[in-house]
C-alpha cells in the first residue's frame, strides 16, 4: 500500500494521446494542493455552478433524488436550490478528497470528527472483519484516510472498473497514497475480499448504487431497485460485521455517524437471508440520506423510472 504524502505517477513507457479528462483532474488536484483553500473552493463551486445547466441529464437525475429523500414537497423555487447545493456539495467532496495525498495525519485528524466509532473498534477487536457500508454523502473518501492514518487500519475500497486505464490507473494510485487500497469491479474479486476480511481489513463498500451483477432487489425510497448484495454475502461467509456509516459535511469538518451493526444470521436460504441483509441496508441509508439530502451526490439514473425519465425528457428536447 502507498501510503506517502505525494502522489508519484509512475513514469510512461510510451507516448499517448492527450487525454482532457485525465487532464482536468489532475489540473484540479494541482491547484488543490497549491492554492489557498478557499480559492481553489470557490474555484470548484464557481464550475459546478454551470452543470446543471450544461448537464441537463445529471440535473433531471438530482431533482428526482431530491424529491425522493426530502421529507416536504418540493417547489420549483426549492427544488432549483436544491440542485445548487447539491453540486455545491459536489464540490466540496472533490476539493476536500484532492487535498488528501498532501496532508499529514494530525491535518486529516483536525478535519475529520465522528460519532459512534466504537462499533467499529468493537468490530476490528473481533478480528472478523469490518465491512461500512456507505452511501455517497459527504467525505466518505476523507473517513477512509483517516482510518488508515490515526487508528491505523488495514483499508480495502471497492471501485468501479474504468474503461479509460489511463484515468482509472491515476485514480486508483490516487486513492492509495491517501491509505486506501483498491480493488476493481471484476473476476477474482469476492475471493480477494474474502482473504482481507480474515485478515481483520476495514472494508468499504459504496452500497446506494449496484455497478457489477449480483445485484439484490430491494425497497429504496418508496420504488424498486437493485442494491449490491456484496456486504451481506461477505457477511454471511466470514462473520465480519457490517456497520453503516455516513460523512457528512459539518463545517470546516467531515463528520462520520457510524450506526449500530445490521443483523447478519442464517435464517434459511443463503439468496433470502441476502435478500433480508440488503433491504435492512437499504432501509438504514434511506434515513442516512435524509439526514442531508443535498449532499447526497448520485447523479446517475438508479432506479429504472429514472431510465424512463430520461429518456422521456432526452425525446422532448
């Protein structure tokens, strides 16, 4: 695991092709690190300010989580400035997870505050295994820094299998040099799992969107979905708990709820006792994204309504 304070791209072996994706991430990372935070912060907000506008899918797909996980009907007028502060939230996330690799663990600890971490250490205490599972809210990136550098943890993160290897291979060199090992969506990866959970890793699952197959159907905010059945399968086979967290934006800092553990036990069959696991998870970030749904940044199509939707509104255009 690289857990250095700078990220080093290894060097290239042959020329490529410029690549403006790569490129503008790596030039926001730069200006993360190098300008003052409240510059490169009002910088980020400034841009993101422009996506609904130029992103019509991705704002289609924020109003309809936003009505989903308000607890009032939503107007016009506060439904525009929900999308706001949801890409505001947007770029938060991003400037706070840039200025990772450059920060010494007394900085990631000054930035980070939490409630109920003894679920956790009660959990890594047992040595079975830790799964969090974790809706995209907040910093969850800056938690799992912070794992690996004050209480020390073994952290594993799950992440989706880029197609563009250029972006994907910064990426994942990225999330390393600030304490978290990767693992890609792909073949191998359940029995990789398997061994850091016996071996006591924290393991992070992103669990409010299904990306691989296996997926569970369960209840989510009132429609059918898939969720990733992955925690309660890993569950199941190895007795590692499973604690849901969410990080939430609190001022300067993020701040972990972490919630009691969900109920992991055989009950009949393998598919229903995974089945019952997943919908409890569902049932808990449901409540986790109510807490701050404008900072609850899905901004792809996750139920199949929302497939319906967009495609209605994509015709109308």
């Amino acid at each position: 695991m690289l857990t250095g304070q700078k990220l080093q791209l290894r060097p290239r072996t042959e020329p490529v092709g410029f690549d403006p994706t790569l490129a503008a991430y790596k030039t926001i990372a730069t200006a993360a690190r190098a300008l003052p935070h409240g510059v490169i912060t009002a910088l980020c907000r400034a841009a993101t300010t422009a996506i609904p506008r130029f992103s019509p899918d991705r704002k289609l797909v924020v109003e309809r989580n936003l009505r989903r996980s308000s607890t009032n009907e939503l107007g016009e007028s506060a439904l525009a400035s929900g999308v706001r502060a949801v890409f505001r939230s947007y770029a938060r996330y991003y400037t706070d997870t840039a200025r990772l690799p450059g920060l010494s663990a007394e900085d990631v600890d000054r930035g980070f505050s939490y409630e109920g971490f003894e679920h956790i250490q009660d959990s890594h205490a047992r040595g079975k295994g830790t799964i969090l599972v974790l809706p995209h809210v907040g910093g969850w990136e800056w938690a799992a820094s912070w794992l690996d550098k004050v209480p020390q943890y073994q952290v594993t993160g799950v992440v989706e299998a880029l197609a563009n290897d250029e972006l994907r291979q910064w990426m994942q060199e990225w999330r390393e040099a600030v304490g978290i090992q990767v693992l890609p969506l792909g073949k191998g990866l359940g029995s990789e799992l398997l061994k850091r959970l016996r071996a006591n890793h924290v393991l992070c699952l992103m669990s409010d969107r299904n990306l691989g197959d296996g997926g569970v159907e369960v209840d989510f905010f009132g429609e059918t979905t898939e969720l990733p059945g992955g925690a309660a399968t890993l569950a199941l086979r190895t007795g590692a708990t499973i604690v849901p967290v969410a990080v939430y934006h609190r001022g300067a800092q993020n701040h972990a709820i972490c919630e009691p553990p969900i109920e992991v036990e055989r009950r009949g069959k393998m598919r229903e006792d995974i089945t019952r696991i997943t919908q409890n998870i569902a049932d808990v970030m449901e409540m986790q994204i109510r807490r701050e749904p404008h900072q609850w940044l899905v901004l792809q199509p996750n139920w199949p309504s929302d497939h319906h939707a967009l495609e209605a509104a994509r015709g109308r255009r």
